[in-house]
C-alpha cells in the first residue's frame, strides 16, 4: 500500500498520480446532502465530530480518493476569534461587521483553540475510521483570504473593501498577524489530532497586486509554514495561490519544501517549465470541463496527466467540485487517472 499523497510531497515516485478532490465532500454527492439536511445548520455539521468525520468518509467510499479532506471550512477561524458568521441560504457567508479594535488585541487562545476542538475531535475519528493507506488533509484559509471575509462581510461588492485595505496597509498588517498567529496554531491542532498533510486555501490571492504579494501574501505564508513546521516537524504542505500562480517561480526560489496548487486558468505547461522539476504540482482540471463531461473532458484530463509525466504531481481540479457536477463524470476522471500508472 502507498500514501500517494504525503509520498509525492515528499518527492519520491510513486505508481500513478496522486488523486483527491477539492470540496469532495458536498453537494454534488445525494448522501452528503442527506447528512446537511439531518444537521440542519452548516455550522452544526462542521461540529458534530460524528457527522463532520461521516461527510469527510464519504468521497473516499465512494471513489476511493488517495486523501480524505476533513470536513470544516475556512470561516472556523474568525468564528473562533468571535466574530459571528452565519450561512445564508444560497447567499453564500455572511459576517458581522469588524471590531478592528477587539480583533487586533485578540489574546484569549484557550477559548479560540476551546472553540475549534470539536475539528480536532473529528480529525481524530476520521483518522481512526481511515483506511493507513489514505493521507487526511488538514487545511486553513490563508491570513488574506481569512482577512477578506472578515472585512467585507462576506463577499460584498467583489470584496472593494479588503481590496481598500491594502493602499491603508497598516491596520491591515495587524489583521494579517493576529489571522497568521491563528492560523499556525490551527494548523499544529490539526496535525496533532492526525492530518498527515496540510494545505492553505488562498482563494483570493489574486486581488493583491504583484507589488504587494511580499508584504500581504508570502512573508505570513512562510511565517507559518516555519512555525507549524518548528512545532510538529516536516509536515506536507500544499499552497493553493488562486489565480498568482506566475509568482510561484520566485516564491519557489525560497526552497520552503511545498507543493503549489494550480488553478484551471494556468497554463500547465508554461508552470511547468518555469518550475524546478522537484517542486510537486497539483491541479488543474475545470471544474466547469467536469460538469461538461463527454470528449473534452477526456482530452483535458489526457493533457493533464501528459504534462505532469516528468515530476511529482497530484490530480486534482483547479478550484472546487461544483454542485452539479455529474457522479458519472466524477468517476470516469478516477477511471482516467487511475489507468495512468
Ligand atoms: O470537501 C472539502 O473540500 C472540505 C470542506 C471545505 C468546505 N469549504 C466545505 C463547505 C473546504 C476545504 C472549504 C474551503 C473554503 N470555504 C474556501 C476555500 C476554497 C474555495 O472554494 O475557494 C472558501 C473561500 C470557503 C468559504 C465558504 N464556505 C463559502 C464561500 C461558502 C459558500 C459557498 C458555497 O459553496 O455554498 C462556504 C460554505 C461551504 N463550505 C459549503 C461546503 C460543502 C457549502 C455549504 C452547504 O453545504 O450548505
């Protein structure tokens, strides 16, 4: 039996291609919809331990991923940090307003880590229910795309508040420390209740301006991957920079030892040659190609693994499975990806 995944972010070889979904575990899937409606609430499934580690089960019974992703969400941490966050039906997040003040003077973590330990009891079981050959993936927004919610409220108007935030960048930096302090110490909790690999969500990376990236998107990154990896050791990471992944050549001269995350609109095979060929990759199928199924998703998930031949790379879609992406379609990509050995 392999690890496919922590083996490939290590660099060695293995039979095929690593293979996991983001956002597996949802509604695309009718038991996971089941178990949302028994939980009623968004958050009452993300802890319940019994019903967040039965969603994060799910997927991998089903298409039998090389990885189960636990099943919470990115908004755990500013709920944790006690600003109230509420899912609308079909409006996505919704945020209380920001106390800059309270936020920034944060420094009660017995109750942060009080409020998150249902997560890590959910690890835990998972773990335990886990098959030895599956990696469990623990997983964090990072300090900006944390920071971007926190401040707009929720999506807002294309987030034009954050994106203000950034031309008055002090107070922003004081959000961005306090989010990059939380952020680590969730990490650590994850790996120590029984996450083998970890990966940050950066889903809104692309609204920082190239100049700025340094400041509010790689100097906490680094930050963190140092002091998650001070405390529990050489732990898999896997950054998922939404739509920057032309930084990533610089970011990878910094040889921090993680993988990239490649969204659907990179082009492979120029990352591809601009990376060294050591520097694990993960991506990039569409997920719209996913819905579309037929031909042209064959020939799609064909270019990718073509691509990704000469280094250690891990299948997966370019941002997450969306909600009505056909099963069949889903299993046909497995089918694909597993006749690549
Ligand atoms: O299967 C998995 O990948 C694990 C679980 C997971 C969820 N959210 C569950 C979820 C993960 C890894 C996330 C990450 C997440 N959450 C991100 C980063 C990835 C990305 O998509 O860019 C972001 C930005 C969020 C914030 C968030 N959570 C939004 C914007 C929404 C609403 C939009 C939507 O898809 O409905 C959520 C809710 C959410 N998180 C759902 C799921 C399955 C849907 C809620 C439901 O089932 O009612």
């Amino acid at each position: 039996m392999e690890n496919r995944l922590s083996k490939t972010l290590i660099g060695q070889k293995t039979d095929r291609p690593a293979l996991w979904m983001m956002r597996q575990a949802g509604r695309y899937l009718p038991e996971y919809r089941q178990t949302r409606e028994q939980a009623g609430n968004f958050w009452t499934l993300c802890f319940t331990p019994d019903l967040a580690s039965e969603v994060t089960l799910q997927p991998i019974r089903r298409f039998d991923y090389d990885a189960a992703i636990i099943f919470s969400d990115i908004l755990v941490i500013p709920k944790a940090l006690g600003q109230k966050v509420e899912f609308a039906p079909n409006h996505g997040p919704l945020l209380e307003p920001l106390d800059w003040q309270a936020i920034t003077h944060f420094s009660d973590w017995t109750d942060f880590e009080q409020v998150l330990a249902p997560v890590y009891e959910a690890i835990s079981q998972t773990k335990n229910s886990l098959a030895p050959s599956k990696d469990l993936i623990g997983f964090a927004g990072s300090p900006w795309t944390i920071a971007t919610y926190m401040i707009d409220g929720g999506k807002g108007n294309e987030f034009s508040l954050s994106r203000h935030s950034l031309t008055t960048i002090d107070n922003l930096q004081s959000l961005l420390k306090i989010l990059t302090q939380a952020i680590s110490l969730h990490l650590i909790n994850q790996v120590k209740a029984g996450a083998t690999v970890l990966q940050i969500f950066d889903s809104w990376a692309a609204l920082v301006p190239a100049d700025l990236r340094e400041d509010v998107l790689f100097k906490p990154l680094r930050q963190i991957i140092a002091t998650v990896r001070q405390s529990v050791g050489d732990i898999p990471l896997i950054y998922f920079g939404r739509g920057i992944s032309e930084s990533y050549a610089k970011l990878a001269q910094k040889k921090l030892g993680i993988a990239f995350g490649v969204d659907q609109h990179s082009n492979l095979i120029a990352l591809d040659q601009s990376l060294p060929q050591d520097i694990p990759l993960q991506g990039n199928l569409d997920p719209e190609t996913l819905v579309e199924g037929g031909e042209k998703l064959e020939r799609a998930v064909y270019h990718i693994l073509e691509v990704a031949k000469n280094r250690p790379f891990i299948f997966n879609l370019g941002h997450g499975i969306l909600p009505h992406t056909p099963i069949a379609h889903v299993d046909r990509v497995c089918e694909l990806v597993r006749q690549a050995a």
